[in-house]
C-alpha cells in the first residue's frame, strides 16, 4: 500500500508542476501589460516601471518562474491589484466554494445512485425508462436557466429560500444551508444525471457477472445480491466520475456562484479575470489545478480501497 501511494504521489507531483509551468506561461501570454494592469489608471512610465520592478517583470521569465514557485511554496502567492495577499483571499473564499460543491455531490450521489440501481434493477420497465429520460434532461438544463427558474419558483414566487447572497455557518447555520441549497440544487443535478446514467451501465455488468449467478444460486436475497456484490464493483467506476465531478464543481462553478452572489472560488476568479489582475489570476488558476490533481489522487486511493486488486496489479508492473 505504501509503494502504491508513493508512486501516486509522486506522478501527482509530477503533474502538478507541468500544471504550475502551463499556469505560468498562460498569463504571460494573455494580451497587455500586467504593470499597466496592476497600475489601473495611473499610466506615468515612472510609475509603471516601479510596478515592474516591485513584481519582478523585469526579470527574465524562467527567474521569474523560479521565484514565484519558491514563494508558492512556502504560500506565498504575491500581491494582488489592491496589494491583498492573493494566498489570504483564495483562502478567505475556497471554503464557500468547497461547501458547495460537497452538498451538490451529496444531492447528486444520493439521487444519481438511487435512480441508476433503479433502473439497472428494473432495466427495460417503466421506471428505468422514467429515469433515463430524467437523465437526458438533467444533462440538456443549462445551469444559468435552471438557477433563474428556481429563483423565480422558490424565491420570488414561494418565497421560501433566498434569492442570492451568502450566510456562513458558523455564523447561522440555518441561514447558511437556505442560502445555499438553491445553487447545490443546480450543480447537484447535473451531477445526478451523470451518476445515474454510469450507475445504471456499472450495475447491469456487475449484474450479469458470474458472480452474481452464483450469488443467487446460493439463494442469497435480492437486496444482499445487489448491494453487497453489484452495488460494490459497480462504486468503482462511479468513484471515478465524483471524483472528477467533485474537481469540475471546485475550479468551474463560476456561473452558479455568480447567479446566486456567491462569494467563492469561482466568482473570485471571474473577478481576477474582469478586473485583468494577473497576479491573482494566477494564483487561482494555480491552486485550481492543484485542488483537481489532489482530488484525483485522493480518488486512486478510494479505488484501492474500494478494490485492492489495483494496487497489488499495480505493484507488480
């Protein structure tokens, strides 16, 4: 187990390092002048050759990289246009976003699952037809028009959740979960649709395995045959899409948050993008990249759980 973590990590680490050269050198590219940027309306060559020099822009790019990976190492993500720690803001606002897309992994894994061993279980009846056509459309709802819609319903119409804005818990936890089930609601259902449809492909092959038939043939219920033995292979390959569900929801729930005035991650890197701060722009796309990288580590450790067969495969190539 422990060489099958080392290696993981160690090709996570890998990744995360070609990800920080590509952050790196995507921002250098974008059009303009991040000195002229950072200086806002105030265009005095004095002053912008100031911002250079304070940023390090005046420096060739690779010292450039060099630094600014030593002090994300130890992170420190620089400065932002309002001369902010960008480390502190991403800090400040990650836990929003995490919160969300955690509750719409929970309502999407709770309803996705259910509906996929569902129709698996009763493949060609009408529930398994209701729950693949429910499916469908759950994947065709943009999110913009289903947030608008349900704060038309449950807002303006019912008036029994809040149309935007944003409670911490800690604060009011009550106020906290009205506020965001709303935008839960509209990530939570695509991912539910997405859950069901591989849920539904894993259970009817873990179904018609052998394993299964003899299961039965042994005269083990229905309820332990399908839970205990298709239901568990089948998590394997549904482990594989919220895990990479989860790290989509992190880095681009931009739309849902921005609908719902949700102060998170992802409206944190519209505004790096609106307000043309490269520093924190950077800094988010950075962190971004390294929250998936980690996710997906953290799923190829669920699948050795889930089935210790990988890693031992795994450790004899």
């Amino acid at each position: 187990m422990g060489g099958f973590l080392l290696r993981k990590a160690g090709a996570a680490l890998i990744v995360v390092f070609i990800s920080s050269v590509v952050v790196f050198a995507g921002v250098r590219a974008l059009p303009g002048d991040p000195a002229i940027a950072l200086g806002g309306e105030n265009r005095d060559p004095a002053v912008v050759q100031a911002i250079r020099h304070t940023y390090g822009l005046d420096q060739p790019l690779p010292v450039q990289y060099v630094k600014w990976v030593g002090r994300a190492l130890r992170g420190d993500l620089g400065l932002d246009a309002r001369q902010l720690p960008v480390a502190h803001t991403i800090v400040t606002r990650i836990p929003i976003t995490l919160e969300l897309a955690f509750l719409s992994v929970l309502i999407g894994s709770l309803i996705g699952l259910l509906a996929g061993v569902i129709a698996a279980v009763r493949r060609g009846k009408i529930s398994d037809h209701a729950a693949t056509t429910s499916a469908l459309v759950g994947l065709s709802l943009p999110h913009f028009w289903l947030g608008l819609m349900m704060i038309i319903l449950f807002a303006v119409d019912l008036h029994w959740l809040p149309a935007s804005g944003y409670v911490s818990f800690r604060e009011h936890p009550l106020a906290n979960l009205e506020h965001m089930l709303m935008p839960a609601v509209v990530l939570g259902t695509g991912l539910s649709a997405v859950l069901m449809r591989q849920t539904r492909s894993a259970m009817l092959t873990s179904l018609s395995a052998d394993y299964v038939r003899t299961a039965r043939a042994k005269g083990l219920a229905e309820r332990s045959v399908v839970g205990k033995h298709a239901l568990r292979n089948s998590l394997i390959t549904v482990t594989t899409v919220i895990g990479l569900q989860l790290g989509a929801l992190i880095s681009g729930a931009v739309i849902t948050e921005q609908i719902f005035v949700i102060p998170g991650f992802g409206r944190l890197t519209l505004e790096a993008i609106n307000q043309r701060d490269y520093t924190l722009l950077q800094g988010v796309v950075l962190v971004a990249a390294t929250g998936y990288v980690v996710v997906n580590l953290l799923v190829d450790v669920v699948y050795s759980l889930l089935n210790p067969r990988i890693r031992v495969s795994g450790a004899t190539q």
